[in-house]
C-alpha cells in the first residue's frame, strides 16, 4: 500500500449528501466543514456555462435551475454502464460525475487542513465489484490516492466503538460485542451484524439494497401529491420536469418536517394553476409501510444469517439521514425488542466518515511511517485487526451435465470472510490448447442470467504441445476492499499463464486520463 506525501482523510461519498473527515492531532474523528462551514456537502451537481460547475448547492436553489442541468442521485448510477450525460459536448459518466462531488470536498477542506494526497472512500456494504471499482476510479479523477474502500456499517461501527473508548489498546471490549447496525441513507439500504473486541472487528453477515433510501420516502409524497393535482386540474406534475423538480425538493422539505411535526401542506403549481395538499404523518407512514417492511425483512434476514437471535445483539445502532424519521426507531424496537442506541456523540450523518478517517488512520498506523499521528493514536490503532465478507457470491458460468444447461456454479459463497481465495481446476478440452475462457459470475442465483456478469476471464499463452486434459489450477480472490482478481497456472510444467478479466462496464485507464484532464479543465464552485 502507497501513501502518498499530504494528508489522509475519509470521504463519506453519499447519494445526497457527502462529508469528508480526518482523525486530528488529538486523536478524534473530525468531519472538515465545507466552504459554508457545514459539514455536509449536498450531493448535487449544477452543470453551468463557460466551463464552471456548481457543487452542492441547496437542493431549493437546484429546484430554480433548468433541470436539464441538474445531476443527482448520481450514487445510484455507480457501475450502470447506459448512463449518459452530454455537457459542453463531453459524453460524461457517473464516475465523473462523482468525482467533481470529491473534488469540491478536497478543495474545501485544503482550504483548512491543507494538501489532501489519500482517502478512503466508502461504499454501500451492496456494491458489487462494478460499483466499486466506479468509486475508486472517481477517486483517481478527482486526484486522490484511494488506499482503500470501505463498507459504510464497518465504517459507523468504528465510530461507534471510538466513541465507546472501546477501540483499540485502550478497549475496554474483552468479550465479544454484537452490534446491528441499521444504514437507511438517502439513497442506499444496508443492515450488517458486526462483531468486535477492542482489536478486532469482524462482519457476520450483511444484506442490502442499493435501490433503497430516504428519496424513495420522498417519491411516495410526490406521487400522492401529482395523483391529487391531477384530479384537481388534469395536469400530472410528473411530467413536467421543472414542476417535478421542485415538487420533489418540497416533498423531501416536507418528510423532514414530518419527523417533528404532526401534519404538513406541500404545494404544487404547473402551467399557472395551484393546489396545496394536507398530508399527515399518519398517512405519510401509511403510503411508505412497504418500503419500512422491505428493512425490516432485509434486518431479520441478515440476524438470521450470522446465526444469531435478537436477543444475542448487545446494541442496535443506527446510521443515516433518513433513520431520523420516527417509524424507523420504532420499527426496529418492535422488531428487535430494544431500543436503537443514541448517543450525541453518534450523529447519524456523519458516522460514516469519521469511521472512513479512523480506518484510514488504522491503514496509517500500520503502513505509513511519514504518517502525521501522534504516537498515542499510532500505538492504539496500529494493532487494530478489521475482517469483512463478501455481499455477493463470485461464481462462473458451468455446464449442468444432468439437466444439459448453463448454470452458476458458486466458487465463493456471499459472506465469506475477506481476504479470501479459492483455487479450482480445470482442464484443456484439445489437443495443444492456447487458452482458456471463463465467464466469472456475481450473484447467488442458480440461473446465470439472474446474476452479473464481471467479465470473461481468458487464460491465455498456455505451453505449447499440452495434451486434452492438461490441469489448469484458477484462482479467485476477493481482497479486503472487495474486489475481485483471478490468477491462474498450468500444473503439467507449474507455469504461471497470462490472464485478463474482461471487465463489464468499467473505465479503462486512459478513460480515466481523459476525465481527469477534463474536470481539471472545470472550475467547480
């Protein structure tokens, strides 16, 4: 692992709203305030003229702008190969559309902490190895040395424990702590049960959805809103993109509202005419039932798969903007039997980026000797050991000889302890065999067009004159960031052969050249 000369922080980059952090001379995780002295940064992007783009502006002000210039949910996009945006006659991605969101948080924060080399960047425990290989590369545009990605539960457990005094050789954790924790951020779902002691923190089992979050809370109050303006006057506000545009940044204003107060009137124009629309909290609870549900069974599920019962956790702690709605805590007591931990210490919204700065200070401790800790932080984190698992399983693409079909034969099950590798071999099918194709699968599924496809996998410049049948050992890995690699060697001779991963949707490194020379070309405000 290379450091690079500067500091070393953690960027919590979320579907919303994204902050950045730093373990500081003291020992404590800090998020950085931005230029407006806010320690959260809107995840929103306005595309202006004469090359200039506007970062994180109030989503009241987006909601003014011509929606053709307006980006958000970016998160959600990470990975999907047909998304496209065309600005200033560049076709632009998701990758680099995320990456202007990290560099408007590093240019901040230098502002006040000074040169930003490394980060540790965190994803949703659900990203599958497109989607984080998306993360890092929008790292590298925004000129960051990303040393490492990091699942956000493993990040707010971190936090949770710092807080606690129950991390690293000040722990007080002897025996082994359980904690769930419940992630519902503004666009992404993860509930993970976690196990740790003072030096070493271990992920049972995890389960999610990248799909899941407080903007569809906020859906659901636009869609009643437009049902009932267009039995009013005719009109569907859904499909004016400027009226659904600030009618969105009305029902969120509202949601929010919602979580302190009893009933709310949101209000919607188009095209000259007008309604306002008296939701309550009730109903507002009533018409999100199934997306709270969805948690819920995703939470039992996950309980269940470490093998555990409710009553075994010794805390339910909870993470993300959206947990501040009041069903959330209730649900969880109903489900669970306690009570969510709260701690002021323990602010929901910036939980994961203190968690990403003290796992980058861990990685610091143990691997950068021109590290700026102090040697207190260094001696009680340099022995902290963190253990994840994997949230989809790594198969390939096998024949079924009894039903006579493809199907996903699994080579590593989902919630596998990473790192890890698995070797399996396989055989030449010709005389003089050059190479070997595999099609490397993630997912769980039997059916092979109900998962992902990585890549296809060729194992090529084999030894000349093998004979059919000739072992060929291939091994699949998943590293402690959970990405995927695959090596291979020839067992007749013990040749190491030649091996590519034909990577689906992924930008190549000179994709990543061009992108970065062109958000330095921008001026981001």
């Amino acid at each position: 692992m290379e450091f690079l000369k500067g500091n070393t922080v953690g960027i919590d980059l979320g579907t919303t709203f994204s902050t950045l952090a730093m373990v500081n001379e003291e020992g404590e995780p800090t998020p950085i305030p931005n230029e407006d002295d806010d320690v959260e940064t809107a995840s929103l992007i306005l595309l202006a003229e004469s090359k200039r783009v506007i970062v994180g502006p109030s989503r009241s002000r987006a909601a003014m702008e011509n929606p053709e210039n307006v980006i958000e949910r970016i998160k959600r996009q990470m990975g999907v190969t047909n998304y496209k945006r065309t600005f200033d006659g560049h076709e632009i991605t998701p990758e680099f559309i995320s990456s202007l969101i990290l560099k408007k948080l590093k240019q901040d924060a230098e502002h006040r902490i000074g040169i930003i080399s490394n980060a540790v960047i965190t994803v949703p425990y659900y990203f599958n190895d497109t989607r984080r290989k998306a993360t890092q590369d929008s790292g590298r545009i925004a000129g960051l040395n990303v040393i490492s990605i990091i699942n956000e539960p493993t990040a707010a457990v971190l936090t949770y424990a710092w807080h606690r005094g129950e991390l690293g050789s000040r722990g007080a954790a002897a025996k082994p702590r359980r904690v769930l924790i419940f992630d519902l951020g503004g666009g992404t779902f993860d509930s993970t049960v976690v196990e740790y002691t003072a030096n070493h923190f271990h992920v049972l089992s995890t389960d999610g959805d990248v799909k899941l979050g407080g903007v569809d809370w906020n859906d659901r109050l636009a869609d009643y809103v437009s049902e009932r303006f267009k039995e009013k006057h005719g009109l569907d506000p859904r499909t004016n993109a400027k009226a659904i545009q600030i009618l969105r940044n009305d029902c969120d204003m509202a949601k929010i509202a919602l979580s302190t107060r009893e009933n709310v009137v949101i209000p919607c124009r188009v095209e000259g005419k007008g309604l306002s629309v008296p939701i309550t909290r009730e109903q507002f609870e009533d018409m999100t039932y199934d997306l709270l549900q969805r948690t819920s069974d995703t939470t039992e599920f996950v309980v269940d798969q470490a093998g555990l019962k409710f009553s075994d956790l010794d805390a339910v702690v909870m993470i993300g903007g959206s947990t501040l709605m009041p069903q959330v805590p209730k649900m969880l007591e109903r489900v669970t039997g306690q009570k969510p931990y709260t701690d002021p210490n323990l602010d929901p919204l910036t939980a994961v980026a203190r968690g990403a700065a003290i796992h980058a200070a861990i990685l610091e401790a143990k691997f950068n000797q021109e590290s700026k800790l102090g040697e207190r932080v260094r001696k009680l984190l340099e022995h902290v050991k963190e253990e994840d698992v994997n949230s989809h399983g790594l198969g390939i693409v096998a024949n079924d000889p009894t039903q006579g079909k493809p199907i996903n034969h699994i080579m590593i099950p989902r919630n596998t302890t990473l790192p890890f590798s698995l070797s399996k071999m396989f055989q030449t099918n010709i005389e003089n065999q050059q190479r070997i194709s595999v099609q490397v699968l993630e997912g769980d599924a039997p059916d092979p067009m109900a998962c992902s496809l990585l890549g296809k996998c060729r194992i090529t410049n084999l030894p000349p004159n093998l004979p059919k049948g000739t072992p060929v050992e291939v091994t699949y890995s998943f590293d402690k960031s959970g990405r995927i690699s695959v090596s291979a060697r020839e067992k007749m001779t013990n040749k190491e052969a030649t091996i590519e991963i034909e990577r689906s949707g992924v930008l190549s490194d000179g994709d990543i050249d061009r992108f970065t020379q062109l958000a330095n070309a921008y001026a981001i405000e």
